[in-house]
C-alpha cells in the first residue's frame, strides 16, 4: 500500500530537478548566464535572511535609533553649516576675473538645492529609478541604459564628519566619514532620492561603508578584484558587471536591450568627445579658465544630466577657445602649472585648489578620480556591436585603465602621470593626500621619485576635512610656488 | 582619413575578385602566392603554394631536373613573399580568410556573440597548424618512397590538404554556380564534410579556421623575419586591454611591450585601429611606420543600426 503510494507520488509529481529543469531554465543561453542565474537566486535568498534578521535584532545595525535621535539636534546646525560651506566655496570662485558668464549654470548645479534636486525628485515621483554610486568603477552606461539616473554621491562637506566620529575610528579617511555623517544626517538631497547605491569595494574603509550604509538605503556591492593580472580577475569581473545588469533590470523593470546599451555608450562616448575638447584647454600656455573652475566643470557630471551638461560644455568650450583667439585668459602665462595628484577633491571641498589659485598658480590638470581620470578619461571601445562585446568592453574599461592606488601592481599610474607632465607642461605637482587615506600615501614615495626623474617638484600635503590648517597649508604652497618660481627664471 | 579596416575588407574584397572571380583569366601566370587560394579553379591567375609544394615533394625528385629547378624557383618566390608581406597574406589578401571576415561581420550585424576559445585551450590547439604542416610534408615525401610510389596508397595520401581543404569546395561550387566549371566536377568527400564544420566555424568563433590553418603555421614559420611589424610603447599604453580582446587571432598581449607580434598575428590591425593611445601602437615596414593608433574622443559614430529601425 505505502510502496504504492509513494509510486504514484512519484509518477505524479511534475519532474523538477535534474537535466530537465535545467533545460526550461530561462538563462541557459550561455554559462555565464546560467553562473548569473545561481548569482541571483543567491542573492535571493540572502536578502531574505538579512531582512528577518534586520525584523529581529535591532542592535545588529551599526546606526542605532538613539544614535540618530541624538543626532536630530545638531542636525539644523550642520545644514546651516554645509550651505554656508558650499556659499563660501562658490564666492571664492566667483571672486576670480574675467570668470566666464556660462558658469552660472555649472553654479547651480552644484548649489545641491532646488533645480536638478527637484527634477530628480520629478522623474522618481513619475515612476522613474535614481541610481546613487560611489567610486569610479560603476559603469555609468549600464545605469543609463537601464533608464535610472545614476548620480555619483561622494561627498565634501565638514560639518559632517564629526557625527560619524561617533561609529568610526578617527583614522578612517574623511570621505568615508564625511558621506557616512551625511547620511546619519539626512543632509544629502540626492542619497534621499536614491532607490539604490552601489558600492565597490575598492579600499577597505569604502567595504565598511557599504556595510554600514546599509541601515539607510539598499545596498549593492560590487567586488572590484585588486589584482589586475589575476587569474580569474577578468571572469571575477565580467560577472560582476553582467550581475549588475540584471540587477538593473529587475530594479526599473525593463530590459536593457542592445539598442538601449549603445546609445548609452555613443552618449558618454559624445561627452567624452567633448570633456576632451574641454580638457586640450589646458595645453595652452595661457588659460582661459582657471584649473579649479574646470575641476567644478567635471565635477557636475556627477549629478546633472548627461546630455545638458553635454550641451552646456560645448557651448562652453566654444566660448572658451573664442577667448583664446581673443587673448582674454585668467592666468599669466609666466604662473607656475600645476598638476594635482593624490586623494580626491570633492565638492564642495575646494580648499586646496583655492589656496593654490589664490597664491599665484594655476592648475593645468589633474590625477584625480574625482577629477580627469574620471569617467570620461577613457572610452569604452566598442568592436562589434553585440550585447556580449558591449559588455566586454564596459568591463575592460572599468577595471584596466583605472589607475587607483588600491591595485597592485599600480606601474600604469607612473606612467600616466609622466605623460600629462609633459603633454600640459606642469612644472609642479601637489600630490593631496587625505589623512586616513593610507593607500595614496604608500603611492607618494613612488611617484615622487618618478617625478624626480623627470625633475619635477614635487609638494605632498596631507590634509583633512578642516578649515583649521588653511594658513599652514598657504604658507608651506606658497614657499613651493616660490622655488618653482625661481627655478623657471634661473633656466 | 580612412580607417584601416575599411582599406583592409577593399584589399580583400579586390583579391577575392582577381583570384577568384577569374576575370583576368588570360593573365594566368603560374606564381604561387602564400594563401589558400584553389589550385584547381578552371582559370585562375595564381597558383596555391602548399599545393606546389605537396607536389613538388611527392614528384619531384622523378619529373627530371627541368621541374625540379622550376619547383625551387617557386619556393624562393614564397620565401621572398613571407619575408615581405609574412603572415599579412593572411588578414589583408587570403580569399578564405575573406569568407570568415565577412561571415563574422554579417554574426555581429545580426547582434549574436562568438565563443571565445578558453586561453589554455587555445594556447594548445594552435600548435595544430604546425602538426598539420609537418603532416602534410611528412606523408608528401612518403608517398614519394619507392615501395609506396607504386602502390594504391599514393593515389589516396596524394595532396593530403587538397582532400580536406574548405577552399576547394567553396570556391569550386562557387565558379560552377557561376558557370565557370561543369557541374560534373570532382571535390573530395572529406573537404565537402570538412566545409559545413569550416563555416560554422566561422561563424561562432572569430577566425575559427586559422587558428589551425598549416598555410598560417608556414607562414608564421618567418614571423620574426617579418618586415611588417607590430609595436607597442610602453609610457603611452593606457593598458586599457582594448588590443586583447578585438584581436580575432586570440594573440596574447598583455603585459608585454616593444615588439608585439606574435606568430599567429594576421596583421589586421584592428588593434592599431581601436587602440586610444596616441602612438601606442605603431606597425613598421622595414623601420618606416605605415600605421599608428590616435587618441579618440567622441568619434563620430555611424548612425545606429538601432536609430535606423
């Protein structure tokens, strides 16, 4: 009787497991596919887990209520304290002569308040997706394409890196702990529009942020691998960005389809166009624009809309080179050049590039990722327009020609470094390090002593998120401006 | 300024007419060029030079020295050849590699992906191309064996590459489609199985057939010899890994630099052209630069076949 019965369920049962299942699978189309599949069904289960653990225990989260009631308090002082933070750093630049009138535009975006803040909020209430990331390795194309907003939140204030004092350790780098206290402080417009940041793990301070960011928006982690030359690092990789994709799918719920993809990359690819004509600029031996307006430029990428930014820095650079014919510059052509290097500038943390402007110099170019080794610096070269080279190509691009210290072996950044020496002329680089930013630091000797090669100067200051070091810093920039002064007479 | 690979799919496409085509028919002039070009097309310009020498070494040493010395004349002229142009008969003249081209290109314009062979598989199945020249060369002199010259066995091993060669099926069922050569005309059992396998070939994977084509291994036989060559410059490579992965010969280039040719390289160019390093990749011609990538930035690019929809 039972032998039968358990016959008959077998009979009945529909076939589940085994080579048949497998083969209704929607993803068996390639194993890296199938490899996503599993990745998803994962991750499934892992949110599950995360969600009933988060219902449970309370005390698992890093940001506690009582930790972010007690914050409520200080909350309407760090706001008055970020916009005046922002006000000062904006009438620093718009003290400068002969500032071109189209910079009005670039203003207000970085302003962080009403316009592109309410447009944001416009296009999610009519049922659109913002994207937030940090670091330089999310690939913008597959945001765009997927038709979410991709806003990149690093952030540059002050005022909130004392709050996050209170979770991290004091040498955790300044970035980390200025977004994280936004965060804490619900400061930021754009992170409360986000439906979801993405994290890469690209140093170590930047994976405990992911964790920690957690108990205020959704998180996605992308593993960024450290080792270029690995043996799985390029498959390690490629998952990673197909797994993002899919991800995005299921995030806007649509596909994204071939067409979609490659307009997005001829869209960057079009602004890439033009952030290079925008950053030629610089080769001149007297600028029409001064190195921290164009560091404000590429920076408002960062939160505007691609094809108005687009536009508006065309008209720019058409200005720009008019100007040029026309000989109305900024700088004296005799002014030192300088290239910064090192940790990144944030808006609106434009102290140094302030400081280094206001002492006589101009900055020609920079090695920052917050800056020209942004995501514009390098095209994703696209040989055959199929969703697998596509995506290929966004993955080589996102991983090889990075040159951010946390990889080993990083020679690449040597070489690239001498490379915009010479190509901008610099005769001086000030190498900006973050205190806390450890892996930048270890970099410094090395490229000094590349720099030494080429018998360049070179400055490392080591700074923090603080007002308080501003006349030190001044006094230590302008004595290096002097020797490059001196030197260049004497040659 | 015109793109390499638009010059490049033009050399091509004028050599599949010329030697094809047979319009120039009266030109016949008997010179053996180092691709797979038919050497059993009714008129044809040029010779296939792997069939002289199968020939040459199965015959040779009986047809009197008349031959013999026409048979040397014709393997100085390959070397003169693969000394000059070396392995770019392949990617910019060879008719077969002409067919994968554009078979690739019509995969990529129906937006399917191509199966990249695994590197540790290929890095063995290139060495094929070599087993089958020394294969070819091996079982051509055998047969030449006094024992076996007489036998049945010569009949059946003679031109061992003819017999399984997709050329001679390709390009033969192409003239008789053109009416160039009878319907009743012979092709080996084994190529017209082996043709089928060769397309298909083509199609999944990027060049599928050089990879073991004993006219490449010859070829590459020269490579260091070669006057074209293939640069990379170190302090202007952004190591962007664009070279590696639009090269269809799979040739490893990471991590090196100075002279990146590698014995199966076909000169395409196709990195050259890609690369966005200024000057990063440079082709010589005997120490003159014929080639070298530019810096791009927001290449305008042809309309999409999308926006077109």
């Amino acid at each position: 009787m039972r032998v039968g019965l358990s016959r008959n369920r077998w009979r009945t049962e529909p076939r589940r497991e085994g080579i048949l299942a497998r083969s209704h699978c929607p993803h068996r189309h390639s194993r890296l596919d199938r490899l996503g599949h599993e990745l998803d069904h994962g991750m499934g289960l892992m949110e599950k887990r995360d969600r009933t653990l988060d219902s449970k225990t309370n005390e698992k989260r890093y940001v506690s209520d009582t930790l972010l009631s007690s914050l409520k308090v200080s909350r309407e002082r760090a706001g008055a304290n970020a916009r005046s933070q922002i006000t000062l750093a904006l009438a620093d630049l718009k003290n400068q002569n002969e500032r071109s009138a189209l910079m009005d535009y670039y203003d207000s975006i970085v302003r962080l308040q009403r316009g592109r803040v309410d447009e944001v909020d416009a296009l999610r209430k009519a049922g659109g997706k913002v994207v937030g990331y940090l670091c330089m390795f999310v690939p913008v194309e597959l945001i765009c394409a997927s038709g979410a907003v991709p806003l990149r939140l690093d952030s540059g204030f002050y005022c909130t890196v004392m709050p996050s004092e209170q979770l991290l350790p004091s040498e955790v780098c300044p970035v980390v702990k200025s977004f994280l206290g936004t965060a804490m402080l619900d400061l930021s417009p754009y992170l409360r529009l986000c439906d979801v940041l993405i994290c890469p793990g690209s140093c170590g301070t930047k994976t405990k942020l992911s964790e920690i960011l957690e108990d205020f928006v959704p998180i996605w982690r992308i593993e960024v691998p450290h080792y270029k030359d690995g043996l799985s690092t390029k498959l390690l990789w490629q998952h990673e960005i197909s797994s993002l994709k899919s991800k995005l799918e299921k995030l806007t719920g649509q596909k994204i389809t071939k067409r979609a993809l490659r307009r997005s990359i001829e869209q960057i690819e079009e602004a890439r166009g033009v952030f290079h004509r925008f950053r030629e600029l610089g080769k001149f031996k007297s600028l029409p624009i001064s190195g921290r307006d164009a560091m404000l430029v590429t920076q408002t990428m960062w939160y505007d809309d691609l094809e108005r930014w687009t536009e508006k820095t065309r008209e720019l650079c058409t200005e720009l080179e008019k100007r040029i014919q026309d000989g109305v510059i900024v700088s004296h052509s005799e002014a030192p050049r300088i290239m910064l290097a090192g940790s990144p500038i944030i808006w609106p943390n434009w102290k140094l590039p302030n400081l280094i402007e206001e002492s006589g110099a101009v900055i020609v170019c920079d090695d920052l990722c917050s800056g020209d080794q942004g995501i514009l610096s390098d095209p994703v070269n696209v040989d055959e327009w199929t969703m697998q080279d596509m995506l290929a190509a966004i993955a080589d691009r996102y991983l090889q020609p990075i040159t951010c210290p946390c990889f080993a072996p990083n020679d690449k950044r040597l070489d690239k470094v001498a490379r915009m020496v010479k190509d901008y002329r610099v005769d001086g680089v000030v190498y900006h390090q973050l205190r806390g930013c450890y892996i930048q630091k270890i970099e410094f000797s090395r490229i000094r002593s590349a720099l030494r090669d080429l018998r360049t100067p070179v400055l490392g200051i080591e700074t923090d998120y603080t007002q308080e070091d501003v006349g030190q810093l001044k006094t230590r920039i302008d004595a290096f401006l002097e020797m490059i002064q001196s030197a260049k007479q004497n040659a | 300024m015109v793109k390499t690979s638009s010059l490049r799919i033009t050399s091509q496409t004028l050599s599949f007419i010329v030697i094809n085509l047979a319009f120039l028919a009266p030109l016949y002039t008997g010179i053996p060029l180092a691709i797979l070009s038919c050497n059993y097309l009714k008129i044809r310009i040029f010779d296939c030079f792997l069939y002289v020498l199968q020939e040459g070494l199965s015959t040779g040493s009986l047809a009197g020295t008349t031959y013999l010395y026409n048979f040397a004349a014709m393997v100085v002229v390959f070397v003169v050849m693969a000394l000059l142009l070396g392995t770019a008969w392949c990617g910019w003249i060879c008719p077969l590699g002409y067919v994968q081209d554009v078979l690739t290109k019509g995969r990529a314009l129906s937006g399917i992906g191509y199966y990249r062979v695994p590197a540790r598989i290929q890095r063995h199945v290139k060495l094929l191309k070599y087993v089958f020249l020394a294969a070819i060369v091996v079982i051509s002199l055998g047969i030449a064996l006094p024992n076996i010259r007489e036998s049945k066995l010569r009949n059946t091993l003679f031109l061992p590459l003819c017999q399984v060669c997709p050329a001679k099926p390709l390009f033969l069922y192409l003239q008789i489609l053109l009416g160039i050569l009878p319907p009743t005309t012979q092709v080996p059992l084994l190529s017209i199985v082996i043709l089928p396998i060769f397309l298909v070939g083509a199609i999944a994977i990027r060049r599928g057939w050089c990879i073991v084509c004993p006219n490449l291994g010859l070829l590459s036989l020269f490579h260091r010899l070669n006057a074209v060559s293939l640069f990379r410059r170190r302090e202007r490579c952004t190591k962007c890994g664009t070279c590696t992965r639009v090269c269809a010969m799979d040739a490893p280039n990471d991590g090196i630099h100075g002279d990146v040719s590698r014995p199966e390289c076909i000169r395409c160019f196709q990195c050259v052209e890609m690369c966005p390093g200024n000057a990063s990749r440079t082709s010589y011609f005997f120490q003159r630069r014929i080639l070298g990538s530019k810096f791009h930035a927001g290449r305008p690019v042809k309309k999409s076949v999308a926006d077109r929809a």
